[in-house]
C-alpha cells in the first residue's frame, strides 16, 4: 500500500510548518453565559448535585472532603473547586446535567490525582473551541487519546500520553502533575508518532478541521444544513461572530459567510467560501506551506465557476489525492464529485494505486448513496482489467477485498480466472490482504439462516488450508487473534460463522490456545461462546469439543455485563445447547455454575423463574440430576427467598412437573425450608395454592406419617399460628386439616408447639373470624373420646382448650362444652388451674360471655361450690369480677340468697381487698361512668346499714376502707359511699387513718390535687364544726389539711372550706408548723410552690390586710349574707343558680 508520506511527496511542496504546527493554545473557559450566580459552590453543593439518594450524599460528601475538603492536602484541590464550580454554574437541560452528574461521579472513590484527571478532562470537554488553534489542538487530543485508549483504561496512563503529547505535540498541559503516571515505553511512544505521521498531515487536517467546523456549528450554534426558508437573525448573527473570531476578521459580513437568495433569505453556510479562508489562514498564520500552484489549485477548485473542466492541468497533479479528504469536497455539486470520481478512475493506470483509490472511494459512501451502484460496476471492470493486464496479483486481491457493496460471487468470479493455483496466490499476500480478504468473506454471513454463500465457504476453505499448512502454522493463533480497531472483533470470532473452516483451524490449536481466543471479549464484553450462542449456534459443538472441563467452566461463567455471565445469555436465548455446554462437567462444577450471582444479588436459575422461562427451566431440570436440581432448589436468592419458593410463586409448572422425582426426606427439606422470610414453601402453598396442596398431600413424604407430621408441625407453620393471629388466614390452614387423614390429624392437634400449647388451642385461640361450624367439623371428625382428651389438655399454664376458648372466642366455648356429658361438665368447671381458678373465675376475668353456658346444666349449690371457689391469691369469683368482668356481678347476685351475697362481700384476699374494695379502686374502660358508679350500691343493694357500714370499714392491708380508696383513687364514687351513711358514720371513716397516717382527705389531695370538687361536696353536707375537725387532722409529721393542700395544688379546695371560719380559725389552721418547722403560710410565700397568682393572694390577704380571702380581691364576686348557711345546705336545698360550685353529674344522683 502506498505510504502517505510518499503519497505527499507527489503533492509539490504542501507539508506541515513543523515549528508552528504543534502550537499549544492558550487555555479557554467554558461560556457560562451571564454571570453565575454561585461563582464558587462548597464540598456540601456538590455532593447534594451528584447525590440521587442519601446513601450516595453520605458517600460523596466523604469523598469529595477526602479530595477538596477544608483539611485535604492535595495540592491541586483549588483548581478542583475552580473546575467543579464552573461546571455546575453552567446551563444545562435535564439531559445534559444528567450525563455531567455520571462523569462527575466516576472514580470519585479513588485517588485524588485520578479524580483530578477525570474532572480536567470533563471541564475540557465544555470548552468550546472559537480559533483555529483550539481546532486543531483538539484533533491532536483525540489522536492521543484514542491511542492511549487502546493500551489501557486507567486515567493515570492516559494522563502519561497527555504529558507526553504536551512536550511533543503541543496539548494544552495540565495544571497537575500526576504522580502515578508513568512514563511511556518505546512500543507506547512509537504507536504516538507513527499515529501523528499517519494522521497529522496536511490534507487530513484540513479534513478534519473542516468537519470539527462543521460539528461545532451544529451543536453549539444551531447550524443544521440548508434550510428551505431562512435562518433566524440570532442564529445567522452568532454563525456570523464565530466566523470572524475563527477566520481574525471583522470585516466579514453576511455575504460573505452565506448564501442568499434572491429575496436575501439565508440558505446556508457558504462552504467553498469557507474552507478557501481557512487554508488562505493556515498559511498566512505559516502552519502549512503551500506552494503557487497549489493556492491556485484550491481557489479555482472553491470558485463560483458553474461547469469546471476536471481535466484542466492545474487539477491533475492533485485530483485523485482530493479523494482522501471527503470533507473538502462534500458541499460540491453532485456532478463536480462525480466528475472527480470518474477522473481518477480514468487515470488509474498513470497512478498504479488502485488500493489507495478503493479506500478513499469506500469513504465517500454517504455522498454517493445514488451512484454508488454505477461505481461498483467500474471497480469490477476495473479488476477484470488489471487480470488481463497480468497486473500484480497482491493489488489485485486488495481491490478485491473492498468490494463491500457488490455482491460475493463477482469477486469469486474473478478468482476463477486467475492462472495460478489459489494456494500460491495466497502466499503472495502480506498479512494485513489476508485479514481483509477473510474478514471481507466471514461478514457476508445471514444471520438469520446462520449460512454463508457457497462461494464464500469454498474461499474460505481455501483460506484455512493454507493457514494450516507448515509455513503458516505456527502463526496460526496470532492470525486468529488479529483485532479489528473499529469494532474490537478479532478473526476467530468471525471463523466461527463458517463450522468447516473452523473445524479445521481448531484442531491445529491446542486446548489452552482455543480457550485463549474463545475467552477473548469484544467491546460488548462478547465472547466467543457468546457470538456463537447469539448469531452461530451450529459451531457450539465443534468450540466444545475436547476442550477442558476446567476451561468449559471458566467460559460459562464469564461477565458479558454487571448482570449477566455467559451462562445466563446461553439459558434464555439457546436453552435446547446447554446439553452441549454442560455434558462435560461436574455436578459440584454445575451447582457452582448455577450458583454464582451477578451484582444484583440474581442466580441463573432465579433469573429464569422471575422471567417465567418455564421451556428453559424445563430443558435445564431435565439435564440436571435430581441431588443437584435438589442442591440448586436450596440456594437463598437475593430477594431472601430460597428458589423452591420462588419457582411455586412464579412457576408453578415446573413444580408440578419435577416434584415427585424427589425423596420423601428432599421433599421435606424443601417443603420446610426458610430463610429470613416469614414463611416457607409449604405455608405458600397452603396459603395461596391450593390447587397445589392436594398434589403434596399425595407425594411421598405425606405417605410417612412421621415426616407428615414433620411437615405439619415445623416451627414456622406452627409458630405462624401464635406471632401472627392479625394476618394469618385460618380459612386455608383447616382447609389442610380436611384433607388430613384422622390417624395424622390427631397426631398434629396433640401436637405440642414451643409455646407448649397444643395446635388445636392454638386454633382455638385464633378462630376468631371462623364461624363456629369449621371447629364443630373438626371435632365431628374425632371419636368422643379422643375429642374430650384434646379438649382437656393443658398448655404449660395448666390451662385447657376451655379456657382458651373463653379468653380468645367465646363462639367456640359451647361446642367444646357441649361434648361432655352434663355429670362431667361440673367436675371439669371445678377443676383448678395453675392459679387456683376453676372455669368460672377464669370467665370472671376474660370474657363474662359464657357464664350462661357454664351455669346452663349446674344446680343452685354447685353454681354457689363455683362462686365460693377462692384461688391462691384468695379471690373468690366476686372479687375476681368486681376487679375485671363488673357486667357478670348481677347474674352472679341473681343465684345468691343475702346471707350467701354478704359472706361474699365480706371475704378478703391475701392483700385485704374485698369486692366493695376493688370496685372502688379499679375503673374499668368499658364502662360509662354511671355504670360504674352503680356498681356500688349494687354490691350493697338490699343490706341493712349495720351490713352496709360493717362493709365499708373493712380495710386492707394498708389500713385503707372503700372510702379512703375511693377517695384516693375515685372521687367520683365516693359521693356514692357516702350517701348510704349516716353523718356519725360518714365523720367515722373520713377521720380515720391507714397505716401512714393518713385521713382520705389528705390521700384525696396528693393523688388527685385539680380534681377536688367532688371532696368540696362531700364536705359541704358537715357541720361546720365537724368539718373543722377533719381539717385539723395532722398526719404523723404533723402536717394537717391545710399544709397538704397547698403543698398538692389543691388551694382552690381550701379557699372553699375556710370560707365560712373566722379570721382566727383561719390562721390557726394556715400558722399550724409540722415536724419539720413547715407551716401553709410559709409555703405560700415560698414563690417555687405552684399555685395560681390569685389563689395565692386569696390566702394571704388575710395576714397582710386582716381581710378574709373573699373580701379582697375585685376579681371574685361579694359574697352575699348568709353565704355560709346557703353554701352548705344540702344540694338538693340549694338552687343552681345559686351555687358556687355545682356538683357533677354523677353526684347529683345520690
């Protein structure tokens, strides 16, 4: 092939000023347009643009600190910050910022140096060029970086070939040294030069430059081509602009830069005009030298002339070398081009370079779409003519080789008629005619019939026999090896498209040499195994043969992409070849095989059943033996599931296909298994397939009662049953308990959980949205005998499923009573649990629903036996209900006579509560406030009042009676108590102390403090008299009412009390000190105590104006005369309109 360098030689004295041509630049901005209005963005600014979620702002931002951060030591950090801030004030649409955030994120993990070159290279990339300096330093920068790029991807060896295209090839330096580029070895820097004497001449700069021009107008401008109407003024004016800064004048105007019509509209950029400007300013600025006839060359070319004469002496010397450089000529006429085209077709036999010529006419495909059959019909006639010429046959066999657009046989045609044998044609071949001439035959291949022309399959047969041959044979793996630049593909991924001649070249290869070119991987991460799965499935077999398992190993389990191995395209494109692709192997290489997860956590198995591939899942089961498709079923996926589970969600088919091929014991395993998920397979089946549960009730591991019961009661199905009763849907659970059969449905009821309840309580205890006839079917299934047995079996808690029953549904309690006989039903209420309760205490605290139930067939002296019942803690039921169930206290009352109902009452547990006790002391939510307040006089209802009163004086163990509890815990009740006494009783049990010390007024006061209204009235029924008595009360430390009130917030209370006391009685009770020296009055001026500003001025008005606490302050009405006699009347005596305080609502009533 003719070498450029001579090819230059012909064209006169054209050639690169080689003391300006590497001209470095100066270093351009980026245009942000207007001012931004962040200039300089912080660390924080940067993360949050590049962050799409706050895992990744938590990363960023501690890289980002790492490289630019207030306390990072990298030197270039400024600059970092220049360029990053530069770039985010920059304006951009949704797409572009995008594309910026995935640049800017790259390697921002790793070293500084690196991110710097990564961020430079980003930056550099939005610099827009405006001077023909900048043009061509940028053409010089991709030269290097495509030549860096095809030795390594590492950012630190590209910064290596930027540095050493800065010393050389003037490339604008970079403001950072990298300590980690090291510099280039002899193969590196030749691959540079040879790159910049191939590439970096005249003519293919000017090419170059033209298109850059050109590229630059159409995404910077908004330049796109001839336009039917006219360009915008803007447009128009800023082409305009650019053209006079690219070109260093001025005084260009639009006539100049454009082509107008007659009506002035603007079509299009005058591109003769242009380019001559440009070559007039590469040699004016001295970058090239041209000679005379060379600038005469290129101003008659580019002149307005309507019909040039291509023949004319001032084109011959340059015509067929234009050719080259398809941008120079691309804006011609149509016919200009094609007068060039067929001039050099003319003058081939004075050029002698026919190879040259095909290329160059191969580069003008896009210009000739219309005439380029015409011309193909030239290039073989061409051929037919230089093999009549006996022209060398080398030449020839190029010509050949770049036919692309005309079909095979012509080419073949012409081999037909050579003189010589093919195989000493061949050996005339350099090896770059033989790569072209074979990879020109391997690609006319129809993909769609996996075919190649027969034509095509006889040269190449040609072809392989002489690679074969001794000469050739050592080479042969280098040659197979050869890799196109273009698409990254070497000659063996193409053999693979003709089986014969690969079959021949492989077994001149040994293992290790075919694994070498089969493991070798396109730009597309494509292997050789990979292009065979997708576009030559037939050379599968002829790849795989005796190749080692090892080898077959490595292969399949290849990375084509993050998510994807090998393995994983031949399952879901070629299923029906995996048999080829794994009949060699191991099952501990299979299950590795399948085993293996890409970066998302997905198996090849898991990725076929999510896709629902059941034809490849099939294929792959039949292959698989039963132990490995059992190991494979085991394995966890990343979604947390194993993948039996997610074949029975997703595939269900396969299930039903393979299942019964497995053993009882793998049946079990798999059917039980789990792993973090609440659930296994059994349960989804249960659950949500039953269709499917009827097939596994008929496998073998349901034939072993054994394993059934292994099945039926593992920890998560059983265990469901009490962590879940919310969401877990008995309907299907005894929907399996149906198609049990009795022998293991006793079995399973019996069962023991680790809750250590049986599962039949634990059915009864969550068969609350069952209707009552599932458990009556169930129990109809069991003899009577074993149905009382399992009704009577305790839990670890010594309770039954009687007991379960009334705690958790009520509905079930008959049916499970109702299959005792009426002799056994009182024993069996009768019998205790572990807390001393029979039946009906344990109603009198869960649920009074079933006390009906349990009375139905019971006597009146064993219904009493059951009430009288006292547990360990000396509750009898009365207790028990007035504390919990107060609704069940009428219907016990109605089968007690009055001696029986006050020998109740009057018992008392181990910590001295009685009924009347605990129905003062506990509030239960459901009830309304009048209920419970009735359940006092309803435990008193029809007593005399020497029982009434013997009642209420009962105290616990804490020396408290009814009336200090309700006082302390439930004022509400206490107006209730009382009313059933008479005034010495009432002054009796208001005076008296528990074992503190305390009166119930003084417990009133610490525990309810602002709810003391109902204490006001309670008092307000005393005499004065009796009512002072209880206020000079004093507790053990001597603290009386006054004090307590005070001290516990309850000064509104006092004011009350002490309205109608003289001013000395007053401060006789406020001046009262405790033990500890503390009286009311010095708590009062003591300003950390809290209580309201007015009531405190109230009580001191007193001591400081000798007034009482009502006669002083303006903010309270006067009081009238005889407030003291109308104030403590009896509610019922005084009017509301009338009264200070009026009682509740739940007073009024008593």
């Amino acid at each position: 092939m003719l070498e450029l360098r001579k090819f230059y030689q012909i064209l006169s004295n054209m050639h690169l000023n080689l003391s300006k041509c590497y001209t470095s630049p100066e270093l351009a901005l980026p245009d942000l347009g207007d001012e931004p209005s962040n200039p300089v963005i912080s660390v924080d600014q940067i993360a949050s643009f590049l962050a799409n979620n706050p895992a990744e702002l938590q990363t960023f931002t501690k890289c980002l600190h790492e490289h630019i951060g207030q306390d990072a030591s990298f030197p270039a950090k400024n600059t970092i910050i220049t360029y990053l801030s530069t770039l985010l004030n920059l304006k951009l649409s949704g797409s572009e910022k995008i594309s910026l955030k995935s640049k800017l994120i790259e390697g921002i993990e790793h070293c500084s140096n690196g991110y710097y070159n990564r961020v430079e290279s980003v930056y550099q990339s939005f610099v827009r060029p405006t001077k023909l300096t900048q043009f061509l330093e940028k053409y010089r920068h991709t030269l290097i970086e495509q030549i860096a790029r095809n030795f390594s991807d590492d950012v630190h060896d590209h910064k290596a070939f930027f540095l050493y295209g800065a010393n050389h090839y003037g490339l604008i330096r970079s403001q950072c040294d990298d300590p980690h580029a090291v510099d280039l070895n002899e193969e590196e820097i030749s691959s540079v030069d040879n790159a910049f004497e191939r590439k970096y001449t005249p003519l293919k700069v000017l090419n170059e430059l033209m298109l850059a021009i050109k590229d630059e107008l159409h995404h910077a401008y908004g330049y796109f081509g001839f336009c039917t109407k006219t360009y915008e003024a803007g447009t128009s004016n800023a082409i305009l602009t650019f053209f006079q800064t690219l070109l260093v004048n001025n005084d260009i105007d639009i006539q100049d830069v454009f082509i107008l019509d007659d009506e002035y509209w603007i079509k299009e950029i005058n591109w003769p005009w242009v380019t001559l400007q440009v070559i007039q300013q590469l040699a004016e600025q001295l970058w090239f030298s041209f000679s005379v006839e060379e600038m005469a060359f290129f101003t008659e070319l580019y002149s307005d002339t309507p019909s040039k004469n291509f023949n004319d002496v001032i084109y011959e010397p340059y015509i067929f070398h234009l050719l080259e450089a398809p941008a120079l000529i691309a804006f011609l006429a149509k016919k200009d081009i094609l007068a060039i085209i067929h001039i050099a077709l003319q003058k081939i036999d004075a050029t002698k370079t026919i190879v040259q010529l095909f290329d160059q006419l191969n580069s003008l495909d896009s210009l000739l779409a219309d005439d380029k059959p015409s011309l193909e019909d030239k290039k073989l006639g061409l051929i037919a003519s230089w093999q009549q010429q006996n022209t060398h046959m080398i030449d020839l066999c190029h010509a050949m080789s770049d036919i692309t657009s005309a079909d095979f046989h012509p080419s073949w045609y012409v081999y037909k008629q050579l003189t010589r044998p093919l195989g000493e044609f061949l050996e005339l071949l350099t090896k770059d005619t033989l790569t072209n001439l074979l990879w020109r035959s391997l690609s006319k291949y129809d993909k769609t019939t996996h075919t190649l022309s027969p034509e095509a399959q006889k040269l190449n047969l040609s072809i392989a026999s002489y690679l074969t041959s001794p000469p050739c044979i050592q080479h042969l793996f280098y040659f197979l090896a050869t890799v196109n630049e273009d698409d990254d593909i070497n000659l063996f991924m193409l053999a693979i498209r003709d089986e014969k001649f690969l079959a021949i070249l492989l077994k001149k290869l040994n293992p290790w040499q075919r694994y070498s070119l089969m493991s070798m991987q396109d730009e597309q991460k494509y292997s050789v195994l990979v292009r065979a799965i997708f576009e030559a499935p037939q050379s599968l077999e002829i790849l795989l043969a005796d190749l080692p398992v090892i080898a077959i190993d490595a292969l399949l389990s290849q990375m084509i992409t993050p998510n994807h191995t090998c393995l994983d395209v031949a399952l879901q494109k070629r299923p029906h070849f995996l048999n080829l692709l794994l009949k060699n192997l191991e099952t501990n290489e299979k299950i590795k095989l399948f085993s293996m997860s890409n970066d998302q956590g997905f198996t090849p198995l898991s990725q076929l059943i999510y896709r629902q591939n059941t034809a490849a899942l099939k294929i792959v089961f039949e292959l698989l033996t039963i132990e490995e498709r059992f190991i494979l079923l085991r394995k966890i996926d990343m979604p947390n599931k194993h993948l039996f589970l997610l074949l029975l969600q997703n595939t269900p088919g396969i299930f039903e296909r393979f299942f019964d091929d497995f053993s009882s014991e793998q049946q079990l395993a798999l059917l039980t298994q789990t792993h973090k998920t609440p659930g296994d397979a059994f349960m989804y089946i249960v659950n949500n397939k039953p269709e499917l549960l009827t097939m596994v009730l008929k496998s073998k591991v349901m034939q072993d009662n054994a394993l059934a019961l292994r099945l039926l009661t593992q920890k998560t199905l059983i265990g469901s049953l009490a962590i879940w009763p919310d969401i877990y849907n008995l309907s299907p659970y005894f929907n399996l308990l149906e198609q049990l059969n009795l022998d293991l449905l006793k079995n399973l009821l019996f069962y023991q959980t680790a809750q250590q309840k049986s599962v039949f309580m634990q059915l009864i205890k969550l068969s609350c949205e069952i209707d009552r006839s599932s458990i009556r079917a169930l129990l109809e299934r069991l003899d009577l005998q074993t149905r009382c047995s399992l009704i009577l079996q305790k839990d670890s808690g010594k309770d039954d499923a009687l007991r379960t029953a009334i705690t958790y549904n009520s509905n079930v309690f008959p049916i499970l009573f109702d299959s005792f006989s009426r002799s056994q039903q009182y024993s069996i209420l009768a019998k205790k649990n572990i807390l001393g309760q029979n039946v009906l205490a344990h109603a009198a605290i869960y649920n009074d629903e079933c006390v009906n139930d349990i009375f139905k067939n019971l006597d009146q002296n064993q219904i009493l036996t059951l009430i009288q019942n006292v547990d360990n803690r000396g509750n009898n039921v009365l207790i028990l209900a007035a504390r919990n169930k107060r609704a069940l206290l009428p219907e016990l009352f109605n089968r007690l006579t009055m001696a029986q109902k006050f020998a109740l009452l009057q018992q008392q547990n181990k910590q001295g509560n009685s009924a009347l006790i605990m129905a003062a002391r506990y509030k239960l939510l459901d009830y309304c406030a009048s209920a419970f307040h009735n359940i006092v006089p309803l435990l008193l209802l029809n007593l005399d009042k020497y029982q009434r009163f013997a009642l209420l004086q009962q105290q616990d163990n804490q020396g408290r009676h009814a009336v200090k509890i309700a006082a302390e815990f439930h004022p509400e009740c206490l107006m209730a108590l009382l009313a059933l006494l008479d005034p010495p009783q009432k002054m009796m049990l208001l005076s008296q102390k528990d074992s503190k010390g305390l009166t119930p007024l003084m417990s009133h006061c610490i525990k309810q403090q602002n709810n003391t209204s109902y204490m006001v009235h309670v008092l307000a029924n005393l005499t004065p008299a009796q009512r002072y008595t209880l206020l000079q009360h004093q507790d053990p430390e001597g603290s009386n009412i006054a004090l307590y009130a005070i001290k516990y917030n309850a000064a509104s209370m006092l004011i009350s009390l002490l309205a109608v006391y003289s001013s000395g009685q007053i401060k006789t009770l406020l001046s009262l000190k405790n033990n500890a020296g503390e009286s009311a009055l010095m708590l009062l001026q003591n300003p950390t105590i809290e209580i309201t500003e007015a009531n405190r001025r109230k009580l001191l008005g007193y001591f400081t104006l000798g007034k009482r606490p009502y006669e002083s302050d303006d903010t309270v009405p006067k009081r009238p005369k005889n407030t003291s006699a109308r104030f403590f009347q009896p509610a019922s005596a005084r009017s509301p309109a009338n009264s200070s305080l009026s009682p509740p609502d739940a007073c009024n009533s008593y």
